[in-house]
C-alpha cells in the first residue's frame, strides 16, 4: 500500500499528463456498438437496449470504417472493443470481426454469454478475440431478475465455461453489477468464480443513469459503498484478481488500492465510440444527446473527429460545477466521470465525496 503523500505525487503527475492528452489526445480503446438488439433487457441498462430502434450500419460499411482507420492509425497501440446490445445478435458478427482480424486488429467483446455455445467459442478464437468480459449480476435467481430473463444466469455460465474449455483466450472476465440487492452475494460469488478458471473480476457499482433511475431502491447507500471498496481491497490484498471498474474518482484511501491506476475519466483522450448507426462519440455509457455527437462515419473520417473535436470531453467538468469549486479534491477529481454528469445542472450525479472521502 502507498502512502498518501506519493498518492498525491502520483496523481499531480497524472494531472499533468492530462494536460498534454487535452491537446494531443492517444486513442487506445475504439468501442464499436455493433447493435442494440438485445435478448436481454437489464434494468440498469444506460442505452435502453431492447427499447429503441436504431439503424445499423452494414457489412461493408464496417469494412469501408476499418479499412480507414487502419490506413490512419494502423493496427497497434490500442484495441477494438466490441459492445452492444449484445453483438453475437449480429448474423454478419463473424463476418465483421473475421475481416478485422484479417487486417490485424486486436480486438475484445462485453457480452452476457447466452449465445456463447462451445461451437462460438471455437469461432470467436478463430476471429481473433483476445479478451472478453461476461455479465454476471449475482446469484442465480438475482441475475435473472436484475436482467429480466429466466434462465440467464444458467446459460451465461454455460458461456463462460464454454469460453474456458476453448481456452486460448488472453483473458476470461467476470463483470458484476453490484446493487443494493445483490451487495450481500459477493462472497457466495467470489467462491463460485474462485472455483472456475477465469482471469478476473471486474466489479462495479449500479450507476444512477439509463434505466437504473427507474429503481432507485438496487442504488447503493453509503454503507454499501464503503462494504463494496472495502471488500475489493481485501481482496486484492490477498492476491485475487478483483478489481474495481474505471469510473470516479475515489480519494486517497481507495485511488490505487482497488484498481491498478488512478482515475481518469478516459472519454475523447482515450476512449472513443462508434454507436449502431455510425455516429462518433466518446463513451457509449455517456448519456446520449445529440450535441455530444461529434460526427457520423458515413460523412466524416474518423480521424479528423478525434483530432479535431471532441472539445466537450478535453476539458474539465470540475469548471463548470459550482460545487466542485472548493473541494479540495478538484485537481485531482476534475469533475469525476462524464457517464455521471448531469449536463442539464452542471454537476456529477454521483460523487463520493462525503461518501468515500
């Protein structure tokens, strides 16, 4: 463990760094929404897949995109990421990843597993894939509640299995949404998933956007953050491969104890996104408003977007929040996440000062 001196050092040296990334931002994860059909509808789901219909965009058009990006950026020095929905919806799913495989992109998937039969598995190694994280939202009967489909949790296991009896893949993940329902079942899971041959655990918090804010009941209290902070450190401590997901910012206690870096909102420095119908923006989980659309590939390079806009996510949300402008956390914090921003009042929806810190 660190001390809260080098923390702080650490974290001014960040500070810094991102300056430079505002005015020269360094693409390491493109997020390709492949579609927002979705065979399951979660309730925390901030794209409402399920709900809305999108156009997608075609075959070609995916390899007209990747030819382009290719001939900008190359193939090395960040990856694809491949999202829904859920992608293995997609009939030309193999089709797509096959032709981005053959031009030498390293690519990785989120899915719920359902669809991964041992068959998918083989073809998913074959087109390349080298990192996957499945969903698995608690114990049997609170996954296929808390994502509305009976039988998920037994088929998204399956997947998983089917996944590691292929083998070969970099990494195998767990994601687990923790709610105020499920918080209790994080040890039941961590002996189940300690028990499977999986590479980690990605654990997160239910955030209060999409259709989460329809059930403010699963958000967590402060009790329960402090539970679930304290649970991934122990964790870690012992030498287990849990870890926190990238969002906010969580104070000198907790930065650099539950993840292996200190926060940074990546969204337009690091991060940009390709919705289902084309559009470019920063992180799909980033509320979708049409000025936060920074172009659409169907009209404009993608290499232009990135170099040249993007200016709402290369500065710091922490100007534009009264609430932000005495904390003594600001230089370091700059305004948390941009998925949490409430753009409407100008101020984070979730901030765990006087929470964490």
């Amino acid at each position: 463990m660190l001390d809260v001196n080098t923390k702080f050092k650490h974290m001014k040296q960040l500070s810094e760094y991102r300056e430079g990334l505002k005015k020269k931002p360094l693409l390491k994860n493109l997020f390709l929404e492949l579609t927002i059909r979705c065979n399951e509808h979660c309730i925390h789901c901030g794209s409402f897949c399920g709900d809305v219909q999108n156009e997608e965009l075609t075959l070609e058009q995916y390899k007209t995109f990747l030819d382009e990006v290719k001939e900008d950026f190359g193939t090395e020095g960040y990856m694809l990421c491949i999202t829904g929905g859920e992608p293995l919806l997609r009939k030309d799913f193999f089709e797509i990843m096959n032709y981005a495989h053959m031009l030498g992109f390293k690519w990785g998937m989120t899915s719920n597993g359902i669809l991964i039969t041992l068959e998918v598995a083989a073809k998913l190694h074959e087109a390349g894939m080298g990192t996957i994280s499945v969903s698995i939202d608690g114990l049997e009967d609170t996954h296929d509640s808390f994502r509305q489909t009976k039988g998920g949790y037994r088929k998204a296991m399956e997947g998983i299995q089917n996944l590691i009896d292929v083998g070969r893949f970099k990494t195998i993940q767990v994601t687990t949404v923790v709610t105020h329902q499920n918080i209790g079942e994080l040890d039941a899971l961590y002996d189940i998933f300690d028990k499977m041959d999986i590479d980690s655990w990605r654990v997160i918090n239910i955030e209060p956007m999409g259709r989460a804010k329809l059930h403010p009941e699963l958000i967590l209290n402060k009790e329960d953050y402090r539970y679930l902070m304290e649970f991934i450190r122990d964790k870690r401590m012992a030498g287990e491969p849990v870890e926190y997901g990238c969002s906010h910012y969580l104070g000198a206690e907790y930065e650099h104890e539950i993840r292996d870096w200190y926060f940074i909102c990546s969204a337009g420095l690091y991060v940009a996104s390709i919705t289902a119908n084309g559009d470019i923006i920063a992180c799909l989980d980033i509320e979708r408003r049409p000025e936060l659309v920074q172009g659409n590939i169907l009209k404009d390079r993608f290499k232009d977007v990135w170099e040249n806009r993007f200016k709402e996510f290369r500065i710091d949300l922490s100007d534009r929040c009264s609430k932000c402008q005495n904390c003594s956390e600001k230089d370091r914090c700059h305004g948390d996440s941009y998925h949490s921003w409430d753009f409407d009042r100008g101020e984070p929806i979730l901030c765990f000062r006087d929470i964490l810190f």
